[in-house]
C-alpha cells in the first residue's frame, strides 16, 4: 500500500464499486520533434452503473484518455486501474486479455470487419476469450436481440444502414459482458434520428447497471448521460452530475 | 491451451474472398510443384516401362547371364561351349531355368521361297518359360528332343509370313542351311525391342547348334534361380565350375540387378536435378508470397486495430496470418500436384506409356510448401502483431 490511490482501493466515498480510477496520469506523444502533452495529471474515478460524458474542444486530450481507459495506451506516467488491476503494470498480452473481457468498444466509424457478417462480427470478442462455437452462436445471437437485429444476423456491414451498423458495433461491445462500454463519438456518423436510437440504447443498458462512459463533444448527447467530465488542455475542466 | 481452429477459419475466410489474388500469389508455388510432379511422374512411369519390358523377357532380379570373355573386350572371344552348358545345368544349386544362345546364320527354305532370319539360334528346352515367350501354335521343342537331337524348329511370326504367308506351318518340312527340318510351333509375338524385330527368329535344340549353324560356341547363357537371394550363390557355382573346366577365368556374369541400379541411378538423377529447379522455384513464389503479406497487412492495418482494440492478443494476429500463407502455400502446393498429375498423365498417354502417380514427391512438395509457407510468412505476421492498436485504429487504407 504504499502507492497513491491505492488505499482507496475497494469502494469510493459513496461505497459503490470501482471500475475506473485514474490517478495523474499523463501522456506525452513525440510527433517528430514536437512533444505533445497530451494529458496533463488527470484524475479521475468511474463507478459501476454509472454513465458519464467526456466532453471537450478537439485537441483537449478526450481520445488519448480514451485510448487509456480503453487499454489501447499506456500512460507516460499516473496510474490506472480498470475493476482494480493495475492495468498500467500489464504487459500487452494481459492488456488483450482485459480490452477483451473488461471493455467494450463501440468506435464513431462502428469498425466492424466488412466481410463478416452481422452475427461474425459479434462473435469475435468470444473467440479471442476462448468460447466454443456452439456458445459464441447463442451468445452472439441474444445480443443481436437486444440490440433489436434479430432479422439482420447474416447481413454483411455493406447491407446495414449506419444505425444498424452500430448496433452490431453495440452487441460485439457487450460480448463479454464487460465492466465498462466506450463509446468514442457513437453517434458522430448517424443521422439524428438514428443517433437518438442509439443513446435510447445506450440509456436502456446503463438501466441494466452497465457501466458507460461516452466521448462527445454534442451536448444533447451528453445531455443524457448521468455525469459530464469537461476537458481542456489535457486537464480535468470540470466535472458535474447532472442526474 | 491454444486454439488453432480459429485462427485457421479466420485465414481461411480471408482468402477466400481474395480468391484471384489468393490464386496469382501462389502460382509460382503452383508452376514449381506442377514441374516437379510432372517430370517425376513421368520418369517413375518411364521406369516402370523399362523395368516392365526387362520383366517382361524374363530378366527380373533372380535372373543372371554369363558371357564369355572377361568383359572388357569389344569382340570376345566366344569361350563357352554346349558342353558348358550341360555341365552348368546339372551343378548349379537352386537352379530354375538355364538357356544357351547359340547365334547363327541359317538359311531356311521351304518349297521355292528362301529367307534368312535376324536370328537362328540354338536355345534349350527353357526358352518358353525363362523368355516368357510361350508358342501359340503348335508346341516348343522338348529336353527330350533336345537331348535326342530332333531336327524340329520353332519359327517366329515373320518367318511364318515370309514363308508360309496365312497357311499354318505346323508339321512343315523346311531346310535350315540344307538341313532338313519340321516346323513343330509358332512363337508368340513379342514386337520389336528398340530396332530389333523379335519374331523374326528361328530356335532349334542347341544340340544341332553345330551341326546346323557349325558352331557350337555361345554368346550368352541366361540363367534363373528359384530365389532372388540365390543369385550370389549361383555365381559362385558358375565360377568354380567354368574355371575348373578352363583354367581360367574366360567369362564373366551380369545380373539384373545391376542393369537396375543402372536405371535407377539415371533416374534419381535426374530427380535430383528437377528438384534443384524446384528448389529455385520455391524460392522465388516464397518471396513473392512474402511480399503479398507484407502488402496484406498494411492493407488491413486498420482489421489488425480493431482485432486488437476487442481483444486480439499478438499470438492470435500472427497465427492469422502465418496460417494464410501456409494455407496459401499448401494449396498452392496441391493446385500444382493436380496439374502435375494431369500433365503427366496426358503426356504419357500420347507417348502411349502409363504414368505413376509420384506420391513421394507430392508428399514432399506438400512439406517443402509448408516450411516455405511457414518461413516467408513469419515475418510479415510479426509484422502484423507488433502493430500499435491505436496507430492501427487510426489507420485510413
């Protein structure tokens, strides 16, 4: 215990689980010869069940936190743990190992492989944690039902509209029922219509008690959201509950 | 435990909606493993012609022949005699079957037509079983009639069409260089061997050998043991008794083993030759499937982030892609095996000989595909998994 943060582990002030915490981390980037300060000392704890907004002008770091929380990056320095492992300590295979069974990643291009289908597509994140095929099927196959794509398990990308797509991108997310979704911008290639399906989605799962955290810069999006964390200049701006 | 099924599928799948480039980056595989399995299958199938034809006089692996002369010379001296022969036939262990030539010139005359064959020659009672040349009509000349000296001859079918034209000529008296002589059978044909017509011949007991063609000396004697492993023990016979009987040592022994070893020689190395070429081949479509990957995984830089981004680990992105190229390779590999295969089969077919299907060099062409597969994939695949998911995220193709 001799860490920073590390005595708080278990339960924040309000006793609810932790499933982010984030303790001044920075991240520095050389672009050639131009260091970019990223992030800046950011602190920052998530709990289960809630939803909150990362909001912010482009450039103010929001991705890079993302990229962080996400395990896709490592922090240049500060610490984060995701469900309270260390993820900061972890080599890459482990980090895999949590992006697979931890996060969920819904992307604003939706990111889903073109030449599989709707029902393959959601089945990926099973296969790199090992499940059957029987198993990955069935569980694949529910989550396109609660997304509501029942009749569109066999379409390719090619044949989903844009809010469709995305609701793959929302099944693959939760297919290992993960601590937390990450959403970065879910709704910045949708019309405004299927963009307001996609947060009535989104709203319904965190009713469920799935944890999420959303990037947006669209304030009627993070409108929503239970939490908004404003960012400038790779510095926590602000943060509000709003509900 | 690892699971390879997957990544396999995962391969799989991406190749198959590739399928023309899939196909163009393995045809160097595929032209290199064709060659190969083309002139292999020939060459086995144009061995087992000759061992067939060899076989087929008779000459297998328990067979042996002695000539006279120490074998060095061009001309020998003819050394060996009827009276060799008859002793040889009575000491030789495991003996099966033993024919002397003796070659002649005869002159035979039937009514008003006369014809010189190729060969009239002086054989034994052995003939018909030791050069697997049975008469179809009629019957071969006994030991008895040998021993007796029966003036009886079986003639070919091109002296029964010189002379005899569509009439049988069984129990016909004909003169060979004067001497008169009954026709008892009709050879089966056996076709001609390289130039030489095989059925225009004529076979009397070598016991008239000197009194018809005035000699009694042989060119060859043709000798069969029961077993093939008998063969060394026969020429050991053959050369304490013929030395006994000369004093010297004035002939010397082939077996077909050795006219074997001969062809196979040729034949391995011509293989080894093929699969040089091969080689260089391999090479070559190796490289060019090395360079494919290396352009597949920029192309899907962004596949590789979003693998990355739901969990793929570095193990899972380089099995993916060092199982496309061997599965690229392998199938390469049959592709090649398989037109191989027909070519050769077609090629033997208008050379009216069959071809045999060279399992060892498919086999082989099957593990060389897979280590080049595997040895020009790797790197491209380290490639891929070393990828920065974020980098790779952001990638635009």
């Amino acid at each position: 215990m001799t860490r920073d943060g590390s005595k708080l582990s278990g339960s924040s002030a309000t006793g609810a689980q932790v499933v982010v915490r984030i303790r001044d981390v920075k991240r520095i980037y050389h672009l050639g010869k131009v260091e970019v300060r990223a992030l800046q000392g950011i602190n920052l704890i998530v709990e289960k069940g809630e939803f909150l907004s990362i909001m912010g002008p482009s450039g103010c770091g929001k991705s890079t936190l993302m990229h962080i929380i996400g395990c896709l990056d490592r922090p240049s320095s500060g610490h984060i743990s995701i469900d309270e492992v260390d993820v900061d300590e972890l080599d890459d295979n482990r980090l895999a190992d949590i992006r697979n069974r931890k996060v969920g990643f819904v992307f604003q291009t939706f990111n889903l492989l073109p030449k599989l289908n709707a029902i393959e597509n959601v089945e990926l994140p099973l296969i790199y944690a090992g499940a059957g095929f029987e198993e990955r099927r069935k569980k694949a196959s529910e989550l396109l039902n609660v997304v509501g794509l029942n009749d569109r398990m066999y379409h390719r990308p090619s044949e989903l509209s844009g809010g469709q797509s995305q609701r793959v991108a929302i099944a693959r997310a939760l297919a290992n029922d993960p601590s937390l979704i990450l959403a970065d911008e879910p709704t910045g290639n949708l019309d405004s219509k299927s963009g307001e399906e996609i947060i009535h989605l989104f709203e319904e799962l965190n009713n469920r008690g799935i944890t999420l955290i959303i990037v947006t810069h669209d304030k009627d999006i993070a409108g929503h959201s239970k939490r908004i964390v404003r960012l400038k200049d790779g510095l926590v701006l602000s943060d509000e509950k709003i509900k | 435990m690892i699971n390879l099924l997957d990544p396999f599928k995962i391969a799989f799948g991406s190749l198959l909606s590739n399928k023309l480039r899939s196909l163009l980056t393995t045809l160097g595989v595929i032209i290199g493993v064709a060659a190969v399995i083309t002139l292999v299958s020939m060459g086995e199938g144009a061995k087992s012609y000759i061992l067939g034809q060899i076989g087929s006089w008779g000459m297998g692996a328990n067979s042996l022949v002695i000539q006279p002369g120490t074998g060095d010379a061009t001309i020998p001296e003819l050394t060996l005699t009827y009276d060799d022969a008859v002793v040889l036939r009575q000491k030789i262990r495991h003996l099966q079957y033993l024919m002397p030539e003796f070659v002649g010139r005869g002159r035979c005359i039937y009514g008003k037509k006369s014809y010189i064959p190729s060969y009239t020659m002086g054989a034994s009672a052995d003939y018909p079983l030791a050069y697997k040349q049975k008469a179809v009509e009629g019957r071969f000349f006994s030991e008895a009639d040998d021993a007796s000296r029966r003036r009886v001859v079986v003639i070919g079918k091109t002296i029964v069409n010189k002379l005899f034209g569509s009439y049988s000529p069984i129990g016909e008296k004909i003169t060979i260089n004067g001497i008169g002589f009954t026709v008892i059978g009709v050879l089966e044909e056996k076709g001609t061997l390289l130039t030489n017509d095989m059925d225009d011949i004529a076979l009397i007991p070598g016991s008239l050998s000197e009194t018809v063609l005035g000699t009694n000396k042989i060119w060859e004697i043709f000798i069969t043991v029961e077993k093939d492993d008998q063969v060394a023990q026969a020429i050991d016979d053959i050369e304490k008794i013929l030395t006994a009987r000369h004093h010297r040592v004035d002939f010397h022994t082939h077996t077909q083993q050795g006219m074997i070893d001969i062809i196979n020689n040729i034949l391995n190395a011509m293989t080894g030759i093929v699969s040089a070429i091969a080689a260089i081949s391999l090479l070559v479509g190796g490289i060019g499937i090395m360079n494919i990957m290396l352009v597949a995984v920029t192309e899907r830089t962004r596949e590789i982030g979003i693998r990355k981004s739901i969990g793929a680990k570095q193990r899972d992105i380089f099995l993916q892609f060092v199982f496309e190229s061997v599965l690229i390779t392998m199938s390469g590999a049959l592709i090649g095996i398989i037109i191989g295969t027909l070519a050769a089969w077609l090629i033997m077919h208008f050379l009216k000989m069959e071809a045999v299907i060279a399992w060892g060099a498919a086999y082989s062409a099957c593990l060389v595909a897979f280590l080049v597969g595997t040895f020009f994939g790797v790197y491209p695949a380290v490639r891929a998994s070393r990828l920065d998911p974020v980098e790779a995220l952001r990638y635009e193709a």
